[in-house]
C-alpha cells in the first residue's frame, strides 16, 4: 500500500525530496496524534493529572542542562547497557553450548524458559534479601530479566545457519577462529541485532524496577521522587528521558542494519 | 577389477567402503553404499554416473571426508580425509550441486575464501581470485554481490573459488544439473579444458550419460545400493562409434 520509489536506478531530485518528505510525515504522525490529544486532555483537566507539554518540554530541557540531572539519565543509561551487555555474552556461551551438545539443551532450555516466568519485581526482591552492593544488585536483575531472550534468540540464530553453507566452508577446513569470522558471526548478525533491539526495549522497562532496590539515583529513583511529590510534569519527563534513549539506540541500529545487510536482495513487492 | 593403480599411488582409495544411515541392525538402517572399491589415480577425471538417489552424494561427502563411512577405508593420497580432516586443507576443492556462495560476500570475496583458509596474504588473494573471475568470463562484476548475479554467473563464482585454491583434487557433485543446457555445456567444456590444463584429479558426479561421456576420461556406473555396475575407461582417440558402444552400454545397465 505505500508507494516508496523503486530502489533500483535515481529517481529525479524533486521525486527524492517528496520521497524523503512523505516518509518523515509517516514518522511524525502517530507522535504528532498522541501530543494532539494529551494537550488536548490537559485543556480540561487539573495539572497535576495532564500537565501542559509545554511545561514538561521545560522539564525535559532542565534535565538536560542541568548537569547532576543528566549524570542520573546517564547511570540509568550504564546500567542498561551492562546488564544487555552482560547477558548478551552470558546468553551467547549458553547458547554455544547448546548448539553444540544435545544434553546441555535439554538441561538448559527448561531452567530458561522457568527464569522467562519470573516477574522483574520478584528479582528485585531476592536481590534484595541476597546482596548488598546496589549495583550489583541492578545489574543481577538486569541480566537474569534478559538472559533467557537473549539466549533463545542467539540459539535461535545459529540453529537457523545454512546447513549447506556450513558445509561449504568446512570443505575448506577453516580454523575455529576463521569458521566464526567468515561464516558463523555474518550469518546470525541479522538476528542478533534483532535481539539487541527486542532486549533494549525490555532493559529500559525493567531497569526502572531495579532502581528500586535503594538506588540513590537514576530515573528510576527520579520517578519514585516524582510520585512521592505528586509531579506529573517531572515524570513524564523521565520518562521520556528513556524513551528518547531507545528510540536513538534503535534508530543507530536501524541505520547499521541498511549499511550492513545492503547484500541482501529486495523485493519489490512486500509479504 | 577396479583400477590401474595400487593402493599407495591412487589419488584416492575406497575399499570395501559401506555407509549405512541410521543404527545398523534397525528397520530404520539404510545402506546407501554397500562394499564399495573404487581407485582414482593421480590426473584420472572419473564421472560416476547413477541415477538420483544411488547414493552419489555419500559417496561424495566420504571423499570429501565430510562423512565417515559405516566400514571400509577411504583414503585421500593415502590419508583419512574424515579423521585427518584438518590435514587436507588447500588440498582438496568442492564444487557444489548448488553455488553455496555467502550472500554477504561480493563474487570476488567469495572466490578468495579458501584462499583466507591457507592464511594468503590479501593482496595476493585478491590477484589471484581476480584472475580466476577474469578466466571464468566475470570481469567486472568482481564488486556484485550473488543475489544480482544470474544461475550460470553463480556457478562460475563457485568454480572460480574452487580453482583459486589451486588444490590437486577436485569434487564436483553435479555442478551443472540445476543449469540451463547450453549454459551447462558452455561450462562443461571450460570445466573440463581448466582441470586438463592444471592437471587435476576431478571426480565429477552426474545423473547425465551425456554429461559423463564429455566430462571422463572413465565412467563408473552405479547402482543402487552405490556399487559398481559398469567401468570403462577412454580418452580423445575414442572415436565416435566407440562412444556410442559406451553409451548404449550403460544405457543397458542402469536400465536393470
Ligand atoms: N543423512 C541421511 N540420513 C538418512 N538417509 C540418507 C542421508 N543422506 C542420504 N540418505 C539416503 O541415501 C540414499 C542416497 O542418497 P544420496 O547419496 O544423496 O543420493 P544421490 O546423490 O545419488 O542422489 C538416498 O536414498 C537418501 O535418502
Ligand atoms: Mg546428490
């Protein structure tokens, strides 16, 4: 149903530019509707339940300025990324050694999927009563809330390689080292940064859960403040402070993926 | 019966070789070869001819030390290609039924790949494969990746990676089946000119009498399950009549 110029052969400028147009109105228009109708809403109601956008722009301008603001959206921001991180390297040697013995699967797989059921907030809890270190505690929960994804999605990937391809390269008898960089890192890229984007989503809603756990800072502390002074304006701005970050990360690794996967063929036409 | 070569000078050696698919003794064992002796020697380009599902492919991935077989001895100038795996990089080259070549590779990182293997310095890989393109008629379209090339291109690609390496034994299993007639004829007989002038041993599979009869300097014919069913050797002096003897011959065997 959308018209997007064939990607083939350079479509005269003026076409380009009504092109590059037409997707940035796509892109605006749901966010433009949601403001609409908040600002809307905030007509008609009290502050405290729909504060003005205009006054939570200035919130979120004040956050940015204001340096020991910012340094919380920043440590909220680490503590995203080593948890993803963490369990990204953990999720992919479980995953390794998955692929690689039968017995560790079946022994692997039901521990995982038990983990997958276990609420955020029941980790902040035996975080809690188990350890001491504040960071430490988040960084516990971040992993173990992101570990059973990461490592489905890894396994999912290297079960998915081409068989034939596979063969092909062992024909010519690689290293380990080599068979990983020619052959096995290029053909699970594609899912793995699928997973990174599905698991940052996730980390930036859990990580706000973790904070609980006596975080003196971050925005996951910041919200907790906001609630306690009834502050709908500061809240909202936090919150945005992580959407903002998810939705940057996502759009980098959007752009990695059309500068890294260009071999792919394009259809014309979509499913 | 089977050859002119012994054991220690055969390029490659199958003795008594069975592969049997799933556990033996069970209804579900399939014997795909069954007490197979073959013997290749040194610069032989043998075509092993037998219909769909004989067992060709085993036989292939035995060779090519990608299978163990169930019984038997395989051996690759006069070692174990399955147990001694490691030892026969740059030695042996596959082409493929179909390209195999990485989608995320250009044509000509494809054809460098078993060069990488053999730890070739990049500058001379890059020589070396671009030549091997240019012979195979793809000049300029190095930087392509496989999706906007066509069949035919594919499968010189694939060709030009298994000659880059410059390896002495050369697998084919059935390269040109999936291509269109001419397009396989054309690359037949180019297949055949490059392994002459490099002076390689090739097992070439095929389902195709025609085929083998342009590919070999001998053909074994294979019946199910894979043993040997007919073997003849010939060359360029064979002339036309001689080759049709040869061709109803194994006609009349398959045909039982
Ligand atoms: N991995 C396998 N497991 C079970 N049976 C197999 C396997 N590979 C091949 N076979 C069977 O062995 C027979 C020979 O297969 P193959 O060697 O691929 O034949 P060809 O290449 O001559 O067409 C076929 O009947 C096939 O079903
Ligand atoms: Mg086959």
């Amino acid at each position: 149903m959308s018209e997007t110029a064939p990607q083939t052969g350079s479509p005269p400028p003026e076409n380009m530019l009504s092109a590059a147009a037409k997707r940035l109105w796509e892109w605006v228009l749901p966010f433009a509707v949601v403001i609409a109708l908040w600002q809307f809403a905030s007509l008609f109601f009290p502050r405290f339940l729909f504060p003005s956008l205009i006054d939570v722009f200035w919130r979120c301008l004040e956050i940015f300025a204001d340096g020991s603001m910012f340094k919380d959206v920043m440590v909220t921001i680490y503590r995203i990324l080593a948890g993803l991180a963490g369990s990204f390297v953990i999720g992919a040697a479980l995953a390794l050694l998955m692929v690689r013995s039968r017995a560790v699967d079946k022994f692997l797989s039901p521990i995982l999927t038990l983990f997958q059921g276990i609420p955020a907030l029941s980790w902040v809890v035996f975080a809690i009563i188990w350890f001491h270190g504040v960071e430490f505690r988040i960084l516990f929960i971040m992993v173990l809330t992101t570990l059973p994804a990461f490592t489905f999605q890894v396994l999912g990937a290297l079960r998915g390689m081409s068989r034939d391809l596979m063969e092909m390269v062992f024909s010519f008898r690689p290293s380990r080292a080599k068979l990983f960089r020619v052959m096995i890192a290029p053909a699970i890229l594609p899912d793995i940064l699928t997973a990174w984007k599905v698991n940052l989503g996730n980390a930036s809603r859990v990580v706000v859960v973790a904070e609980l756990v006596g975080a003196t800072g971050g925005v996951g502390y910041q919200l907790l403040l906001q609630q306690q002074l009834f502050d709908m304006a500061g809240a909202l701005a936090w919150t945005l402070q992580l959407v903002f970050f998810v939705l940057i990360v996502q759009g980098s690794l959007t752009l990695i993926e059309n500068v890294a996967f260009r071999y792919r063929a394009v259809s014309e036409r979509a499913i | 019966m089977n050859g002119d070569a012994t054991p220690d000078e055969a390029a490659i050696h199958l003795a008594d070789v069975s592969k049997v698919f799933g556990k033996i003794g069970t209804d579900a064992a399939f014997r795909a070869v069954d007490g197979l002796n073959l013997d290749v020697r040194p610069g032989q380009m043998l075509a092993l001819l037998g219909k769909t599902g004989c067992g060709k492919s085993t036989i292939f991935n035995m060779i090519a030390g990608l299978t163990a077989p169930s019984s038997g001895s395989v051996r690759v100038d006069g070692r174990d290609p399955f147990a001694e795996f490691d030892s026969f990089r740059g030695k042996m080259a596959i082409v493929f039924q179909n390209d195999r070549l990485l989608p995320w590779r250009t044509a000509i990182q494809n054809v460098e790949l078993g060069l990488e293997m053999l730890e070739i310095p990049a500058a001379e890989r890059r020589a070396t494969a671009q030549q091997w393109l240019t012979k195979l008629g793809l000049g300029g379209h190095e930087n392509d990746y496989p999706h906007a090339l066509s069949g035919g291109m594919r499968q010189r690609v694939s060709i030009a990676r298994a000659f880059a390496t410059n390896a002495n034994i050369l697998l084919c299993d059935e390269p040109f089946s999936a291509l269109d007639e001419s397009t396989a004829g054309r690359l037949r007989a180019e297949f055949v000119r490059l392994v002459k002038e490099n002076g390689k041993t090739a097992v070439f599979i095929t389902h195709s009498i025609s085929e083998a009869l342009e590919i070999g300097d001998r053909i074994v014919v294979l019946k199910r399950p894979a043993m040997i069913a007919y073997d003849v050797r010939f060359d360029t002096s064979t002339g036309p009549e001689e080759r049709e003897d040869i061709r109803s011959r194994i006609v009349e065997v398959l045909a039982v």
